[in-house]
C-alpha cells in the first residue's frame, strides 16, 4: 500500500547558532525537520560576526535534508523563511558572493560613532520606532564602508549590496529573482521609516548613507518567488525576522497579546493594535503581515540571554548544559544578584559600558547561587521593559512564552513572580518556524492558516509572590543596577 500524500508547509529558520528546516502539516504538526550548526565569532571584545557563507550553506544544506524526507507524492504548497533581524550582510548585487564578515545583532563594534548621535535619539525614535544604537544594522554598514576596504571599493563600483540576512538568503534561494526585506528586517537596518515602510531619506542623510546600496522591501507575507531544490519547485510566500514570526507561531495577533521568547536574546513583544505606541526606551516594531495589512509591537529586548549561559558554561565553567537552571534554582541557597550586561543592556537602558556584574558573593557562595542568579537577572531586565509597557497603557497581565530558556519550569516561574502576570508554554511549540510556515500558508490563500497555532498549553506558571514582596525585589534590583551603572562610568577595564 502506498503511503497517502501530504500537504505540507517548510519553514526556514536561520539563528544565531543554528539552521533549520522544517516540515509542518496543516495542523501545524512538524512532520520532518533538520538541523546545522551555526558559529558567532568574536574576533575581540564587542565583536561578533558570522561568515555569510556559512549561514547560507547551514540552511541550504537543512533544506536538502529535510526535503529528502519527503515522500515522492507528498506536496509543498508554500515555504516561509524566519531570520534573525539586524544582522547585515555585504555581498557583490548580482552575483550576491559576500565580502566581509556579516557583523551580528550582538555586535557592538560601532559604539563610538553611534554616541556622537545622542542628540538626535528623539528624531531617530519617531522615524524608525528604534533607537541609534551599535545594535542595528545602518552604524556597522558606515563602520564597513569606513574601515573595510573590499566593502568601500564595491559601494564605489556601484555594486554593493547591504542588506539582511533574510534578503541575502532569500536572493540565493530564489537564484537572484527576489532582491527584497520585509518591513521587520528592513526596520532594523535603522534606515526604514515606520509610518510608510519605505527607506528614509532622512535617516539616510544621517548615517551618509544612498538606498541605492539596499534591497527593496515589500510585505512579509506574498510573492517572494520560487524556489527549486531536489527536483521540487516550491512557491515562496514569506521572509520575516525571528521574533515577529514567533509572535505568529504563538497566536499573539490581537491588541493585548504579548508574547516573550527566550534565546540567544530574550525578547518581549506586547501588541498594540493597528497603530503604533510609543514608550521611552522601548522598541516600536511592526508586525508581520500578509499584503498591506498593519500591526504593530511594543518591543523590549534583552541582549544576551541564552548567550549569558554559555558564558557561564564555556568560560567559569559553572554550569553543564541547560538543565542545570532548574538544578541551580533547586540547589541554591543564598541569594545573589547579577546583572547580565554581556553586548549591553538593551531596552530600556540601551546602555553599551556598563558591565556584567554580580553582587553578594562570599566565602559559602556556590556555583548554583551564579546560574540562578543569572536566571533571576535575565527575569528582571525582562521585567523592566515590562514595567514601561504598564507605564504606557500596555500592561502584560498574561504572555505566551517560546525559546530554549522557556523549558525550564524554575526560570518561567521566577519570571511570572518578578512580572507579576500568567505565563503560558505551550506544547513543543517551534514558535520562530511555525510562525514562518502560518504566514506562508496565508499568503499562499491555504484557508484557516493561522489555526496551525492551536497547540495546547503545556502548563501555566501564576505568580505566587504577593505585591509588597515583588516590590521589594524590584527596588533591589533597581538599586543594583544604578549603582552597577554608575561604577562602570567610573571605573574603565578596557
């Protein structure tokens, strides 16, 4: 008996330290997945990059693999693609061979030029909904053409190419036909304008920039061309950046949604509505979309998260893999505070010299009273952003959680205790790639798409610490992380 067709769905999912590929069925079931490693190199402090090639190769190598899973009658109605977002790379237009180091999301190698435009943050603000910092793309694009010569000689030939991750993959994938980001990767180049989604002649002019270096944008979700690989041709209906096609993956489409993801960086999306709103220090980001549909996020972010772990792990030595949060929270018994600054603090300090730091060490002090610490910390600055959003108008009183960190039960009920809200895992949820492959199902006018994000709730962590409690542990936190941040103006390690 021959075994019955399949409809499916493939969702590309490029990160930080890995490739995927991944088939869904129509219930949102991952049918078929694979998997490359991907390497982040710091070639000296603040530095972070990634070979282009070798992110280009890790998916296109996933994509092979999983598709060689397939069976002959089963049928790909759509691919999705889900990047991580301010990463850039520089490549040759036409021939899209890369030439330099894609500098990461987490590179801080533009700090300096980036503190001469204090002054113009509010302006910066109102135009992108971000704010000028290392983080993004547009201060490494001015550092390359500044310092790298290869970059500085293509832009003068006329041939460059300065774009996202998604952009680059997707040029490869669909061999040159699609040269286009979509407003969430084109956001955060720091040169797009929010209101119109269209490249800012002003955020141009300030960073010395010409759009004619960048790919064009268009929606998230539609033609984004084809691709044919292993003898199938497959239509390619959506390209957008991690954390907006895991708010897709979660279900979080409405005003109030919020959802928080917890990876290499941790990041807290609160849905806003049709229109945008604004909170200081915080990120105003737009949704993914099908076609000319809106929607915006209140955004904040915690730049290393997943990252501050392999710290602990790779360079102290302190912990063995991921289940040691959970063992640590449970072997623990004094009480430590650490601030996790490794890149910065992002949203809602965006401060890039202050430094990592704990504070309550003694001689009983244990490697398990560190990594909760770090947990704790990684809870709290989530827990700032938060508090801006309650600030604002856009209280979190319930989040969906996703991410590697999200499977460990003490750390998500340490985060409801300091949030003071509901949290809710659902079930081996892929929420990135899941995301990607609903927004492609919808482009591709696949009916019911977004019901493909029905998994169940796994389990729910309530908070459990009462107001006057929490309070205090936030005036503590608050007051560590001035004073850390105040030392660190003070006294210079570099």
């Amino acid at each position: 008996m021959s075994p019955r067709a399949r409809d499916l769905i493939l969702a590309l999912d490029q990160g930080s330290s890995s490739s995927r590929a991944l088939l869904f069925d129509l219930k949102g079931r991952v049918v078929a997945q694979a998997a490359r490693p991907v390497r982040t190199r710091r070639p000296q402090a603040g530095w972070a990059q990634h070979d282009p090639r070798e992110l280009a190769s890790s998916l296109e190598s996933s994509l092979d693999a999983v598709l060689s899973k397939l069976g002959s009658k089963d049928r790909v109605l759509a691919a999705g693609l889900a990047v991580q977002r301010s990463t850039v790379v520089f490549c040759e237009r036409g021939s899209f061979k890369p030439v330099a180091p894609a500098p990461s999301w987490m590179d801080g190698r533009a700090g300096e030029f980036v503190a001469g435009l204090q002054e113009r943050q509010d302006a910066v603000h109102a135009l992108s909904g971000l704010y000028a910092t290392p983080y993004y793309s547009a201060p490494k694009i001015r550092w390359f053409l500044d310092h790298d010569k290869k970059v500085r000689a293509l832009a003068d030939a006329g041939r460059l190419l300065c774009a996202p991750v998604s952009t680059f993959l997707a040029a490869r994938l669909t061999r040159g036909a699609v040269v286009a980001a979509d407003p969430t990767c084109a956001q955060r180049t720091l040169l797009m304008n929010l209101e119109t989604s269209a490249w800012d002649p002003e955020l141009l002019a300030l960073f010395g920039l010409s759009a004619e270096i960048l790919p064009s944008i268009r929606p998230s979700g539609g033609d984004w061309g084809v691709i044919e690989r292993k003898g199938r041709v497959i239509p390619f209906r959506a390209a957008v950046g991690d954390q907006q096609a895991a708010a897709v993956g979660l279900g979080a489409a409405r005003e109030g949604d919020a959802v928080a993801n917890y990876g290499t960086g941790a990041f807290l999306l609160r849905h806003t509505g049709a229109a945008p709103r604004r909170a200081p220090g915080l990120l105003v980001s737009p949704a993914a979309a099908v076609g000319d549909a809106k929607g915006f996020f209140l955004e904040g972010t915690v730049h290393a998260a997943g990252t501050s772990f392999e710290w602990l792990r790779d360079s102290l030595g302190l912990m063995k893999d991921a289940k040691a949060v959970d063992a640590a929270f449970k072997a623990s018994r004094r009480r430590v505070l650490m601030l996790p600054a490794i890149g910065g603090l992002g949203a809602p300090r965006w401060d890039y010299k202050t430094k990592s730091a704990f504070f309550g060490l003694d001689s009983q002090t244990k490697s398990a009273d560190l990594v909760k610490a770090t947990a704790e910390g990684l809870c709290m600055l989530v827990t700032d952003a938060a508090d801006v959003m309650s600030a604002a108008g856009a209280p979190v009183t319930r989040a969906r959680v996703a991410g590697g960190l999200a499977r460990s039960d003490a750390m998500m009920s340490c985060q409801a205790d300091v949030l003071g809200a509901l949290l809710e895992r659902r079930k081996e949820v892929e929420a990135t790639a899941l995301g990607a492959a609903v927004l492609a199902a919808s482009a591709a006018g696949i009916p019911d798409a977004e019901k493909m994000t029905a998994a169940p709730i796994e389990k729910s962590f309530s908070p459990r610490l009462g107001d006057p409690a929490r309070s205090r542990l936030r005036a503590d936190w608050t007051a560590f992380v001035e004073s850390t941040q105040s030392l660190s103006r003070v006294i210079r390690l570099d």
